[in-house]
C-alpha cells in the first residue's frame, strides 16, 4: 500500500470556487459555440429607400386573404356536397331509397350529382383565383421587379 500525504480530508469547509475569467473574456465569440449571437457587421452606406420594402408591404397580407378566400370557396363546394351526401345516407335513408324515376334512387341521383359539383368547384377556384387573387399577384410582381431593377442600378 501506498500513502498519499495530499490533504484530502477532512473535506474544506468552503466550496470549490473556479477561478475568475480574464477581463477580456467574452462567452458570446467563444469559437466553441456557433450559436453564439456574433455582432453585425456595419452596414454600407445605402440611400434612403422611398417606399417600403417587399417583405413590409400591404399587399402580401392581401394577397394571402384573397388565396384563402379562393380555397375555402372552392373546398366548401366540394366537401360541403360531400358532406351532405354522407349525412343523408345515414340518418336519411328512406328518402335515399326512395325513387325519383323509374328506378333511379335519390341516393344514385345525389351521387352522380357529385361529378358535376366537383367541376362547379374547380371553376369557381379558377373564376376567383382570375378575379381576385392573380392581380394581386401581378400587382406584387411588378412592385417585385421595380425594386430589383432599382437595386441592380444601384
């Protein structure tokens, strides 16, 4: 056996304390640590932009409204349809079953019905895609290009 003179107890009656970092010392441009936030480089000196930017602009929040207007028209179309015919065959089914003609059900009726409203749906999502939401995009568009050409004549 061997001894080791180290005095290692009694434990301190004070707790490890490390020692304190030198003054220049900054934990954020620590290269350990990529997610580190770094400090923006100064920024070039650039005019004064007249208008607002793409990202800030108005239209693009009425753009998004108007493509969500277009696709709730055109799935409550469909689904609403759909729906409906489901309901009816469960908790309607002697009116269902009942004949409209000559052996053709309502229920038959109501099904090949469904063709025709899918198609009422697609039209009504190219009829208001042409009138409401592809000026809109248009009008983004250009404002999209005039800002490209007068970056690019910068």
């Amino acid at each position: 056996m061997s001894y080791d003179p180290s005095p290692s107890y009694p434990p301190p009656s004070y707790p490890y304390r490390p020692p304190d970092p030198p003054a220049s010392y900054d934990p954020y441009t620590y290269e350990t640590y990529p997610w580190a936030p770094r400090e923006a480089p100064e920024p070039a000196e650039r005019r004064p932009q007249r208008h607002a930017a793409l990202g800030h602009h108005s239209d693009l929040r009425v753009l998004r409204s108007a493509y969500r207007w277009q696709r709730r028209v055109a799935t409550l179309t469909a689904l609403g349809y759909f729906v409906l015919f489901l309901i009816l065959s469960a908790f309607a089914p002697s009116f269902m079953t009942s004949t409209v003609t000559d052996g053709l059900p309502t229920g038959l009726l109501l099904a090949l019905v469904q063709v025709p409203v899918t198609w009422l749906a697609v039209a009504l999502y190219e009829q208001t895609a042409r009138r409401r939401v592809d000026p809109i995009a248009d009008r983004i568009r250009k404002h999209a290009e005039l800002d490209a050409k007068r970056e690019g004549a910068r």
